[in-house]
C-alpha cells in the first residue's frame, strides 16, 4: 500500500470519525460503514486511526466517482464561472448596484465586494449622452438584438466605451417610451 492511498484512508476515517462525534450516520452510513463500525470508529484515539490506516495491507477503503453527477456538478461550475466573470466585466465597465442587482440578484455587499476585488473606486452618476450619443448608442443596442440582454450591454459597451450605468439608464428611459425595446431576457 503506498503512501498516499494510506493518507487518504486516513483522512476518511477522521471525516468518519466527525461524523459519528456528530451523530450523522446517515451521512457516514453514506460512505458504506454499518452502524457498528461507524461506533467504533467514532471512539478510536487519533493515534489508534492513524494506525488503522498505516498498518492494513489491504485496501478497504475504495471510492469512485458518479460520473454523470461528477459531470453535472462541472457542468454548474463551469456556468457559474461564466457569470462570475460576466459579473467582474460588467462591474468594471461601470455597472452600478441596482443594474447588477436586476441582472444577477446581486447584494449592496456583494456589489462593494466586487467593485473592491477590481480596485474601483466609489463610483459616482453616470453622465447622460447626449442627443447624438443617444442616437448612436440605440443604433448600436438594435444592431445586438439577437444577445441577451447581459451580453448586449457588454457588447454596446465594447463598441462605444459608454459605462454600463449610463446605458443601464437610457435603456430603461427607452423602455418606459417604448415597452420591449430593452428586451429583459438574459
């Protein structure tokens, strides 16, 4: 038996023997040890479970991976990475609070969290375009109609170098003079 398999056996059986302090046989049941097992582990010195591990020559501990449930919970990291960094991007384009918490539900907290992982500063009102900027800006917004509305922000942004919060706020001016010109879907 290596080492390593030996080190992991033992931390398996210290998790096992934190689950028993804790009284949750269901979870350490979960690991494939009957109730008795789980008692007696439950009551092993920490030197008597480190002999355990170091001194059987057989291996039995085994553990494997579900792989469609392996591939699910990649399949959520991957997505939320995504947004984590869609989130980051939009913040450092200008994104104010109340856009971010429309968008993705975000706190004030997590906002300030942010804003301080990308070292911004307080930000202060974004300025208003003006006519021309306007015009140009909703040629742009109509030319990213196929994105959702996150990606369309970024986009819009990307090309004219407008902060998200002034978009944020002349979207929602078009959207109350003309309803479903901001296309809310994300």
């Amino acid at each position: 038996m290596n080492d390593y398999h030996a080190e992991y056996t033992l931390q398996t059986l210290l998790y096992a023997s934190r689950l028993a302090a804790q009284d949750d046989y269901r979870s350490a049941s979960a690991l494939g040890l009957r109730p008795d097992q789980i008692r007696t582990i439950g009551s092993m010195s920490l030197q008597n479970l480190q002999d355990l591990a170091l001194t059987v020559k057989t291996r039995f501990f085994r553990t494997s991976f579900s792989q469609a449930d392996l591939d699910a919970a990649l399949r959520i990291l991957r997505h939320k990475s995504a947004e984590r960094e869609t989130i980051l991007r939009m913040i450092e384009a200008g994104a104010s609070f109340s856009m971010m918490n429309v968008l993705f539900g975000l706190s004030k907290t997590d906002h300030a969290g942010y804003r301080k992982l990308l070292g911004l500063s307080n930000q202060g009102r974004p300025s208003k375009p003006s006519e021309q900027e306007s015009v140009t800006l909703w040629h742009h917004w109509i030319c990213h109609d196929q994105l959702g509305i996150r990606e369309r922000l970024l986009a819009v942004h990307n090309q004219t170098g407008v902060e998200l919060s002034a978009l944020w706020a002349l979207i929602q001016s078009w959207e109350t003079a003309v309803p479903g010109t901001g296309r809310q879907s994300t």
